[in-house]
C-alpha cells in the first residue's frame, strides 16, 4: 500500500510538474509532454498514473466551477487545460506501449519459433482476426526489430526483407486499388474484364516491380489458374512468398473497406465485399493446392486462406443463403469454390467452419453436385447446433430442403423445410422464416406434381406457403430470399400448367436475382423462361431467354444448363438453322449487354456440344 501510495504521490508531482511550466511558458508543444509522460510513466503502472490524473482533473473542474475570483479562476481554466493536453497525450503514449509490447511480444514469439515453424508463427503474429491487428506501421516496426536477430540469409532476414518488399509493392498499389473499376461498366463490376487487358490484375500487374507478384497478376489476369503458377514457382525464396502474402492480404483487405463503404449503394458494395472475400480465399487456396498443401509453403497458403475465411465469416453480408455472385467471375475461377473443401477438413468444429460450410454446401448444389451439397450441410448444421449458431443452423436445414428437391426426394425435403420453419419461428429468424415457408411450398409442388395429383387444393396450399414467403421476404427487405421467392413461384405455376403466370414471376426473378448477384438464380430463372415462352409458342423469346439462360449456368459449371441447350435442340430442329440464327441475331444487342461478345459468340459452340453429346 505505502509503494502504491509513493507511486501516486509521485505521479500527482509529474502532473503537477508539467501543468507548472505550461503555464510558466517552458513547454511549446504536445510532444513534450508526450516525451516527459514516456520517461516518466512506466508501463506496467499505468493505471495508478490514471486514476491520479482523473483526480487532478475533477478537483480542478470543481476549482472551475465554484471559485469566484476571475484571475483564480483563469488560471485553474489554463491548469485544466494542460491536463487535458496530458490526458490526450497519455492516450498516445499508451496507444503507443501498446504497440511497443505487441510487437516485442511478436518478436520473441517468432525468433524463439523453430526453423520448421517460424512461417507459420510469422502468420499468426499479423493475423487480421487478433483483437489488436499489427497496423502498417506497427508491420514495418515488426520488420525492423527483427534486423537484430537476423544473419545474412537466415529465415529471420528473408522474412524482414519480405516485409519491406511487400509493404513498398502495397504503396505503389494504393493508389490504383479501384482505378481499374473506372475501365468497365458498373453492371459489370467485379473481378471480370478483358482477359489481359482489363480488370484489376492486368491494372496491378503494370504498378508491381517485383516479379512474383507480377507474374500471379498476369496470370490471374488471362484467367489461368492460380495452381499451375504456383506449380512452376515451387522453389521460390521464403523472402518472395512473404512479400506475394503482404501484398495479397492488403490488396483484399483494402478492396473490401473500400466496398464496405460504398453510401451510394450498399447491396452492390456488400456483393463486392463478398465477391473479394471468395476470390482471394480461391487464390490462396489454389496457390496452396499448386505449392503442395502438406509442403511449407502449400501449408503457409492454407494458414492464410483460413483466416480470410474466418474475418469474411463475421462480416454482417456472409451469405448463408448465397453462393454464386455475379462479379466472382472469369473461368478460372470456374468450380473454384470446391478448393476450398480440402483445407476445411483440417479445421476444428467452429462457427466459423459452419458458416464457410453452408457456402460451399449451397455452392455444390449450384453445381449439380448434390451429394457433396447435402453432406456439407449435414456437416454445417451439426457444427452450428453445437456453437449455438441458430441463424446458420436454421439456413442448414433450409438449404438440405432444396437439396433433397434437387434429389427428388421431396418427402425429405418438406420435413427439412418444416423443421425450418419451427425453429426459426422460435428463434425469430424472420429471413430463415421467408426461406422455410417457399421451400415448404415448392417441394409440395413438386411433390404433388410427382405423385399425379391433379386436386387443386393441394397446388393453393402450396401456393399460399410461397406466396407468404415472398409476402415476408419484400417486407424484410431481403434481394436474396425474395429471388428464390419469385423463382420458386414461376416453376411452381410452370409445373401447374399456367405459363402466363409463371412468366411474371420468372422475368421478376431473374431481375431480383441479378440485384443479388446471383448468377444460378439468373440461369435457373432464364432456363424456366425460356421453357414457359415455348409453351406459349413465343419462339422469339424463348431462343432469347434459353440462350442467355445456357450461357450462364454453364459459365459457372451447372449441369443445368442441359436443360435450356435441350429446348434451343428442338426450336432449332422445328425452324430451322437460318430462321434460328436470323432470330438469335436479333437479339445480339440484349444478349450483348448480358453476357458480352465473347458470351454470344459461345452460344452456337454450346448448342453443338449438347447435340454431340446426345
């Protein structure tokens, strides 16, 4: 008690010190007392030199408050303000001991790592996802310090130098983060472009100097895959692969704030966000993949892929209802996703893995892969009943309806949906309420529609389960939900014989599925279309809808796309190759603006592939 004492007295005297030649005119800036309050407070004391200034402060507010002299109490308004000054300036300092134990703590942990785990331990010191993140100029503090340790070609100094590089190559990337947006339209913002010449890897490919990171860009910019690079470059130096993660980690992470904090549009900011959080788990997980995941810096790839995935899992807009998203795009990142199965299988059971598990489980189904789909959500609602994650556990049993539909197994798929419903009225989970109330509905369409059954009760209480869906979902305000909404309608008066009524829903689908950057929807929505116009013998359109519909779910690797190729088979055989390509031809403009040149001029090759294959 007495050193407490004596430390408080003595701390009560430095307050009093500094507020004296303030007002004596001796100390003309902050940085002083930030210097005197460095010297003369040490660290692990800190909260006693607090609680004394807290004390100061009050009394002298009081002194303010009551005394009556004007000169008194001029001068208590000046000692009130210096303390002030020191109360600001104590932040600073404290801010700054933080910084300063942080990183010698850092240190110690990685020059006492073995050889064998320095990499890793490297990687867990500059996680995103510590409650107190090294900062970039904490990061270069980070690089220096370890100048002392290191030996001319050791880990330590690769590892340093990495940093330095990775940390310039970042600045001379800040300034063209987003300037490449700017070269294409804003329907088309996303990770697309012109293979090699547009999109932001050919824009950072001519700003890097270093010729690692160069040749990832130019090669994710002709939309090759990330393994086979990584594949030539297995013997790269520990200095380079520290240098390519520093530069990886800021330019997602800067891409992401920046979306983040789009006012003008927050739906299309947070599908970038999600869109930037897929691409670069897939980059990592691919570089990974083509290192060698079980090398050691296949094994350093899957430590930071993990933790993009793990701070993308916390963000407000993870989507436990999505999977596929417009501006995750270009073919190599086709079937991208599933890269991200193997790392998974190495991870505990956490909320974290239950979420990137729902992803990939929804993403499988979108793919035509319903084995893997229903075992990822098995898996997914197991972990989240188990963390308490009602919210995910609710969007597992949702999602295991639609795939159990997808399966034809629809008494499953209504007891799964039913089961959704339950529980998210319990939890009051109104989105996973609006997600159990359309699939209750559409598998007992498609049930009924299985089983024969021609009584129209049994079609208008299925109807009515999804129109309180789409009822709940508008309300909500939620793109997605209403997308499935809208979509389960159109299929649901397909299936029923009452194609008019189907159209309404089909053409509000796919445009609610474009706004969610759905790009299955959007292929699910056009395929049906195309399907109901045929049936209103609208060939026009249903060679319009059915080819665009074709294109995208084979775009992003759907077996469904089969099913449009097959009914553009058959228009083609009933009209004729002429009249079909004059009618295809018409629509080159609106097909254009969709899916580019490129996109329309794959049309024809993908009709030819389905009727060779027949």
């Amino acid at each position: 008690m007495s050193e407490a004492l004596s430390l408080r007295d003595r701390y009560l005297a430095l307050i009093d010190e500094i507020v004296q030649n303030t007002l004596k005119g001796k100390i003309s800036s902050q940085e002083q007392v930030y210097q005197m309050l460095l010297k003369g407070v040490t660290v692990d004391t800190g909260e006693v030199f607090e609680l004394a200034l807290s004390d100061r402060i009050s009394s002298t507010q009081q002194h303010v408050n009551t005394e009556k002299d004007e000169l008194k109490q001029a001068k208590a308004t000046r000692s009130l303000r210096a303390m002030k000054t020191i109360q600001g300036q104590w932040q600073r300092a404290q801010e700054q001991n933080k910084a300063n134990s942080a990183i010698a703590s850092a240190v110690k942990e990685i020059t006492t790592a073995n050889a064998e785990g320095r990499l890793n331990t490297f990687l867990r010191v500059i996680d995103p996802n510590q409650k107190y993140p090294l900062s970039l100029q904490q990061l270069q503090q980070l690089s220096k310090s370890l100048q002392p340790f290191a030996q001319a070609n050791s880990d330590l100094q690769q590892i340093s130098d990495g940093i330095i590089r990775g940390l310039a190559s970042w600045q001379r990337l800040q300034d063209h983060l987003v300037s490449w947006m700017y070269e294409q339209s804003r329907e088309s913002l996303g990770f697309g472009g012109i293979p090699g010449e547009r999109g932001p890897w050919a824009t950072w490919a001519k700003q890097v100097k270093s010729e690692l990171p160069q040749a990832l860009f130019h090669t994710l910019a002709l939309e090759q895959s990330a393994i086979e690079f990584a594949q030539q470059h297995r013997s790269l130096s520990l200095g380079d692969w520290v240098e390519m993660a520093i530069i990886l980690q800021y330019l997602q992470r800067g891409l992401v704030n920046w979306f983040d904090q789009q006012a003008y549009n927050v739906q299309a900011g947070s599908k970038l966000s999600i869109s930037t959080f897929l691409t670069f788990a897939v980059i990592w997980s691919q570089l990974a993949n083509g290192l060698g995941e079980s090398t050691y810096y296949g094994k350093a790839s899957s430590q930071v892929l993990l933790q993009v995935l793990r701070t993308f899992t916390q963000r407000p807009y993870f989507p436990l209802y999505g999977g596929i998203f417009a501006s995750f795009s270009g073919t190599y990142l086709r079937n991208a996703l599933s890269y991200l199965d193997e790392p998974l299988r190495r991870v505990e059971g956490t909320q974290e893995k239950a979420r990137i598990l729902t992803l990939l489980g929804y993403s499988q189904r979108a793919l035509g892969q319903y084995e893997p789909s229903a075992q990822f959500h098995q898996q997914a609602l197991e972990i989240a009943r188990n963390a308490g994650d009602h919210a995910c556990e609710i969007a597992n049993l949702n999602h295991l309806s639609r795939t159990y539909v997808a399966q034809e197994n629809y008494a499953e798929a209504i007891n799964y949906s039913q089961r959704a419903l339950i529980l998210s009225r319990q939890a009051g989970d109104r989105t996973g309420e609006a997600y159990a109330l359309v699939n209750l509905g559409y598998s007992q369409v498609m049930q009924a529609q299985q089983e024969a059954q021609l009584e129209a009760e049994t079609y208008e209480t299925a109807i009515h389960y999804l129109q309180q869906g789409l009822t709940l979902s508008e309300r909500l305000g939620d793109v997605q939900s209403k997308a499935l909404c809208t979509s389960s309608l159109g299929i649901s008066y397909l299936v029923i014989g009452q194609p008019q009524t189907a159209i309404k829903y089909l053409e509000d689908g796919f445009k609610t599925a474009q706004i969610a950057g759905d790009l299955y929807l959007q292929g699910l929505n056009l395929a049906n279309l195309s399907d109901a116009y045929y049936h209103l013998q609208n060939q026009d359109k249903a060679i319009y809808t059915g080819c665009l519909g074709m294109y995208l779910l084979n775009q992003i690797g759907s077996h469904e796309w089969h099913k449009p190729a097959r009914l553009l088979v058959i228009l083609h055989r009933q009209i004729g190759a002429e009249a079909f390509l004059k009618e295809l031809q018409q629509h080159r403009s609106r097909i254009i603006s969709v899916i580019g040149v490129d996109g329309y001029d794959h049309i024809p090759q993908l009709i030819e592939e389905y009727r060779q294959s027949l």
